[in-house]
C-alpha cells in the first residue's frame, strides 16, 4: 500500500471512507512487523487501542481526530513513560505532559509510541541511546545503516510509514539530519515558536520543537498545531501563527534565494554539490533570482556550537542526581558519592563527555577564553544571517554533508561524528527557521536533502520554498 | 596539552561524575582534542562584539505577577528514589 499523507487521511476520515479505528489498526499492524528497527522505546498497544475507544465517544470535531503520531522520548507525556534515552531516567513517569504533546492531544492526534534518540538529545547516529540503535528503514539486509540523529527514531518512524508524523527537537541539526537521512520532511521552526516546556532540557539557548512528515503540506499543518506562546517558558515568542498549510503558495516568481559560497566545502561528495546546483537550477526556471552570498563565519560554527551546547547542558544536567527522580546508585554511603555514582553510572559515554567538556569551559578562569568567545562568534554569526537577509528571502543549502552511513561508523572519532552538524548548526546558532526535503539520491540510492533557512518567524516562506521544490521534483 | 590527570579530576568532582582509570584516560585524550579543535575561535577578531545569549528576535513579554498555589508536593515525590514523610530523603549527611 503507498503511504498515505496526513492530508489524505484526514479526508479519509471525513468522508468516512475509513474509521479511525481502522486507520490506526493499521498502523498498529505495521508497528509490530517492524519492530526490528527498534524505533519505539516505549510502545503498548493497549495505551493505543485505549485512545481509540475514548476518540470514538467524543463528538466534537478536533483537526488532528485520530491521526497517529509518534512522539520523540524526549517530550514529557502523562500517558507514557519519558526517558531522554537514558539510563538515569530510565524509570520516570512525568506527572505532567509538555506543551507541545498536550497541543497535539487537544486536537484529538493519537500517540503510537515514544521514539528513540541519542541520549539527552546528544548525537548524529541514535547510536548513544541506552535503549540501542535504531536502525534507518532504507538500509539493505545485512547492511544496517543509521537514520541520523538526534531524532532518528522520529525520522524513522516516518519513513517506515508507522505515523503520519513525528515531533522532534533541533538543538544543532537533530531534525533536519535525520530526516535527509532517511528521506522525510523535517523542520525546525524559529527558536522560540514552540514553547520548550515539558522537554528535557539540552542546551537551552538552542533547542526547539519541530516536527516530521511524509511531504512539506503535512509539515505545515503539523508545525501549526504544535506551535505557539506559553508563558511557561520564558522564551516562548508572542508570535501570531498563520495557517501554514491555508497560505501555502509555490509561487516564487520575484522571490530572491541566497547561495552561501562558504557552503562549499572542500570534501564534500560530488553527490551533494550535485544536489544543490539542481535545486538552484528548479527555482531559478521558477523565477527566482539567484543571488551569492557570503556568511564570513561560517567555519566557526561548529566550534561555537561545541561550547556553548555542552556548556548549557553541563548546567541543564546537573538536577539529575539521584534524589529527585530517575535512578539512584546503590553504592550510597555518603551524599558526593551517591551523587557521584548515581551519574557516573546512569550517564552515557557522550552525555558525560559533554558535562565534562561544558564544566571545563565553564570553570574559573576558562570562562572568558571559551564560553564568552564563543558567544561573541555566535553573534557575529548571527549578523552575518541578518545581513545576508537584506538581499534575499530564503536561502538554499544542502542539509548534511553525506547520505546514511552504516551503523557505528563515526562512533570513535568525536569531532568526526560533529562535522554531520556542519550545515545545519549555523542556523541554529541564529535561531533561524529551516526545512529538511528529500531531494535526490546518492550511488546507493540513498536520499539526499536540502535545506532551505528563513527570517526569524517567516516559516511561511520556508515552506513556499520547500512545496515549489517538492512538486518540481516528484 | 590542556587537560591532564590533575584537570580531568578536578572537572569530574565539579561534574559530580566518578570516573575510572580507563574512563580518565579516554577523557583526557578526547577532551584535548576537542580543545585543540575549537582553538580556532581565537583566529576570529571579537574585540567590542557584544555576546549573544538570547537569539529570540521577538521581544519577550512579562507575565502578571501573581502567585499561584499549587499544592502539588505529592506529585514532585512521585518519581523520588527515595521519600520520607514528605521529603526527599537521601543519605545522611550530618554525623
């Protein structure tokens, strides 16, 4: 059966020309066929048929009724149990639902699962869980490949066709690299448009919400339903939403698109450069003006991004310490060595890694020579966006610098592993709005993605662009 | 070489993470590394740049101050490893 798109299903639904019992029992059955990819860390079928029956009694009309969606385990959720794939949140059970899921029940979408990520968030592969890798649904038999990551599980979920659409969250790429990895659409909305509340904490200045789908007008509706203020998190936008999906528009003619020359790296597969001429090629046929660029600092990112995120996140990890919540150690005779064993054993490798890294440049003398620098390269990073966005309306790139690789192939080299981040973390840096589509594929048949990066709360743009290329390309 | 034996042991303490021998090694290599790599920074000129901390464009409102009783300790002891009347309970820490 080919995928169905959210669009499609919830016509689908109202025209009754299927149930959303048997919508989602569908689903469900798929769920189970796939459950080697080990893209769920919390699934219960019961919790899903539970969701039914209650969606069936209720009579009001709801935008999102029945629509199975699937939830990255970062987000907290009253239903589920959440455990930022983590061993020391192996056990919690949130007394609260986050922002973002509680928008999603309250237009009446069903939650199949919890996805699997890298733990904390902390990762390209999905390989730092504790719960195991998920393996990406395009991979050969035999030949497992990684479906990116943080939000790998979400990407997959997706792409295996096991929900209509995923939530995620973007700290440094975590959306937009796994969804050109397994070929979906992903988008990580402005910082700020989706309120943080109820999500484990990364690194606080960056993280935001977005979401998965199968096709760009999907992601619309999604980015909509999930977005908007709450005063509990202090730096929520009070932003007005526009209907992305109503006022979607492929018209680009007249639009100006911004090509940064710093983009081209030294390295990157013929494949990739390939990619991106194209998609330069649709829109310039579509009237758009194709306009060089230059973002001076880009090569700065990363560096930047490897302070202040594990810097944030040593500060953000400290409240897991075995007294309030999550595991304890048994090896307790005193209160450090509680604190120091329950962490020690209840953190992986990278998450501690990056404590370690953030404590360090955070420490007394240190302080100025890394974290103040870098936040001083964050802005000038910034600027360079700001002025880049006088002469153009969105810009084009390619989402990551390589298609899927196998499974642990980058796992012993750190920085090697953090280049994945190299097109998606200047953005993020400056808080700016980008989209992920599949466009294209590599010599193994691999999707490809690019990535198209708007002004600060202009995803309508963003998914102007995104639909023009997706219609010019199927 | 920026991290040593001495410097990996005074940021575990400060992380309130024990480390191994082994793990403490691994550390040090991975860390300095990392350090070296992010050296960079300092070929950019940031002299009179003032440094970003809040990205958000829009600007952020103040909410009413007013108080809000939510007696909810029963549900912040929820998820407690450990719970004593209606505390959090943890290992003794005064002799």
């Amino acid at each position: 059966m080919p995928k169905s798109s959210l669009k499609q299903t919830l016509q689908d639904l109202e025209s009754k020309k299927i149930s959303i019992r048997e919508l989602n029992q569908d689903y469900l059955k798929r769920i189970k066929e796939k459950e080697n990819l080990n893209v769920f860390i919390h699934f219960n079928e019961e919790n899903v048929l539970k969701q039914i029956d209650n969606l069936e009694k209720d009579n009001s009309t709801k935008k999102l009724k029945g629509i199975p969606i699937a939830i990255k385990d970062l987000f907290c959720t009253k239903s589920m149990p959440t455990t930022a794939a983590s061993k020391i949140l192996e056990n919690f059970n949130p007394t609260y639902e986050s922002f973002v899921t509680q928008k999603l029940l309250d237009e009446g979408s069903i939650f199949v699962g919890k996805t699997n990520l890298d733990e904390f968030a902390m990762g390209s592969a999905t390989n730092t869980s504790f719960f195991g890798n998920t393996i990406n649904p395009l991979s050969k038999e035999n030949e497992p490949l990684a479906p990116g990551g943080s939000s790998g599980g979400s990407a997959a979920a997706v792409a295996a066709d096991l929900c209509l659409g995923a939530t995620g969250t973007d700290t440094g790429g975590s959306i937009r690299q796994p969804a050109s990895f397994c070929g979906v659409v992903g988008i990580k909305p402005t910082y700020g448009l989706c309120s943080r509340w109820g999500i484990a904490a990364f690194a606080s200045s960056l993280d935001q919400a977005g979401v998965f789908s199968h096709n760009v007008e999907d992601a619309s509706i999604l980015l909509e339903s999930i977005a908007g203020f709450d005063q509990r998190d202090s730096t929520s936008a009070k932003v007005d939403i526009p209907n992305y999906f109503e006022n979607l528009d492929d018209d680009l003619n007249g639009k100006t698109v911004g090509i940064p020359k710093e983009y081209s790296i030294d390295g990157t597969p013929m494949e990739i450069s390939q990619i991106w001429e194209d998609a330069i090629k649709v829109l310039e046929k579509k009237g758009v003006k194709i306009k060089n660029i230059s973002l001076p600092h880009t090569k700065y990112a990363l560096p930047t991004y490897y302070i202040i995120a594990p810097a944030e996140a040593s500060s953000n990890l400290a409240r897991y310490d075995g007294v309030k919540y999550g595991f304890r150690s048994d090896e307790i005779n005193s209160l450090d060595e509680m604190y120091e064993n329950t962490r020690a054993q209840g953190f992986g490798r990278e998450v501690k890694r990056r404590i370690l890294i953030g404590t360090y440049v955070l420490s007394a003398g240190y302080y100025d020579a890394y974290y103040l620098k870098a936040q001083k390269v964050r802005k000038l990073i910034a600027d360079d966006f700001n002025k880049a966005f006088k002469e153009c309306d969105f810009i084009v790139t390619p989402t990551a610098p390589s298609a899927a690789f196998p499974l642990n192939e980058k796992q012993n080299d750190p920085i090697k592993m953090y280049l994945n981040d190299v097109f998606t973390v200047p953005a993020s840096l400056a808080g700016l709005p980008g989209i992920s589509i599949p466009f294209g594929k590599d010599k193994n048949n691999l999707p490809l993605g690019i990535q198209i990066l708007g002004k600060h709360f202009d995803e309508q743009q963003v998914f102007n662009a995104a639909v023009s290329l997706e219609r010019s390309y199927e | 070489m920026k991290i040593d034996k001495n410097t990996i042991n005074k940021i575990a303490r400060l992380s309130r993470i024990k480390l191994d021998d082994k793990e403490s090694e691994d550390y040090i290599k991975d860390l300095n590394s990392i350090l070296d790599w992010v050296e960079q920074l300092n070929e950019v000129n940031t002299e009179n740049v003032e440094p970003l901390s809040n990205i958000s464009s829009s600007i952020l409102p103040k909410r009413e101050d007013v108080s809000k009783d939510t007696n909810s300790s029963e549900e912040i002891l929820e998820n407690a490893p450990d719970k004593l009347e209606g505390f959090f309970a943890v290992p003794k820490v005064v002799e």
